[in-house]
C-alpha cells in the first residue's frame, strides 16, 4: 500500500525543521528519520534521497508562492497595492512554510548550482524581475519617488522581508497581516512620493 499523502506532508514538515535547524550538509537521512520517530530505511520507502525530499520541501514551497504572487499581479492593482498584497503574501508564505523558506535563504545560492536545482536560480531571476516592475511602473505612474534607486529598494524590500523568517513565530502575538501592515507604513513612507505642498496665503 502507498503512504498517504497526509503522512507524506507530516514527513516534509519534519525534514523542513531538521534542514532548518541544522542546515542541509549537517542533515542527513538518519536525522530526518530521529525526528520523525522511524528508521531511516523506513524514510526511503517515502523518498529515495535526501536531495529528493528537499527538493520537494523547496518546491512546494515555491509553487504556492508563485501561486499567490501571480493572483496578485493578475488583478490588475496599481503599483502601490500590488506592492501591499506581494509583500502581505510573502508574510503569510513565511506563516505557512517558516522552515522552508530559512531553507530557501541559507541553501538556495548552493544548491542552485547543481543542475537538479536549477529550479531556484530561475525562481530568484522572476522574483527580482517582479520586484524590479513593480517599482519601476510606480514611479512611472508617479506613485513612488521619482529618484528612487529601484534595485537598491528591490534589495531593501526583499531582504527586509524574508529576514523575518529567522524570528517569526506562528503562534506569536501578531498575524502575518498585522506585521505586514507594520513593515508597510515603514516602506511606504520612505518611497512613496510625497504630497504636493499646500499654497500658503500671505
């Protein structure tokens, strides 16, 4: 009889805290197993490497980030509240998949250079390429300042971001809504183009 698919996704959100805590060198499939409470030949019976259950980790994470991000943009938002609703995803990704995305931020620039995960190179060039639109069409649309040095905001905005993984918790005090909101007025008020003086009557 196969695993069930419910047993498959306890064993990847197990392996995800080990690779997290540990980090993918120090992993092997004897720890993966530990903490799952199983021998390690009963884990190969589910995957057949540990670059296969990481790959999958890494995937799965990636796929319903792409799923989200695209919604977003195909809404049709103006640059300032596409800017809101990718940043607010990320926050709920990282409420979500917390491990795999640490994962994603120690490991991807290592393992990207193996052909098997190619997958996280060309995920990072559309991330930045995202990114980098949506700032460039709020300027253009006068949203954003206009001397506004985009990739270093792009930089800014994204490791301001995804850093909150090494620290969030999902059963702390505010929502991912809440410290997206919080991490949005900081953001917002530093690029956003300011109001037009009033006119001041002598």
């Amino acid at each position: 009889m196969s695993p069930s698919p419910e047993r498959r996704r306890e064993l990847l959100a197990t392996a995800a805290g080990v690779f997290a805590a540990h980090g993918y060198d120090a992993t092997t499939v004897r720890r993966i197993a530990d903490a799952a409470g199983m021998l390690a030949g009963s884990l190969y019976y589910h995957f057949d490497s540990k670059d296969s259950i990481v790959e999958e980790i890494l995937r799965g994470f990636l796929d319903e980030l792409w799923g989200r991000y695209d919604t977003v943009l195909a809404a049709g938002l103006g640059p300032r509240d596409t800017m809101r609703a990718l940043v607010t995803e990320s926050f709920r990704e990282i409420d979500r998949h917390g491990p795999a995305v640490a994962i994603y931020q120690k490991e991807s620039k290592a393992l990207a250079a193996r052909e098997r995960f190619a997958f996280l190179a060309a995920s990072q060039r559309k991330f930045e390429q995202t990114w980098l639109t949506t700032l460039q069409e709020g300027v253009a649309a006068g949203a954003f300042r206009a001397d506004l040095d985009i990739r270093l905001t792009y930089r800014f905005v994204r490791d301001t971001v995804w850093v909150a993984a090494s620290w969030y918790r999902p059963d702390g005090r505010h929502s991912p809504e809440e410290i997206a909101g919080e991490y949005l007025a900081m953001v917002l008020d530093g690029i956003a183009k300011p109001p037009h003086p009033q006119h001041v009557r002598s």
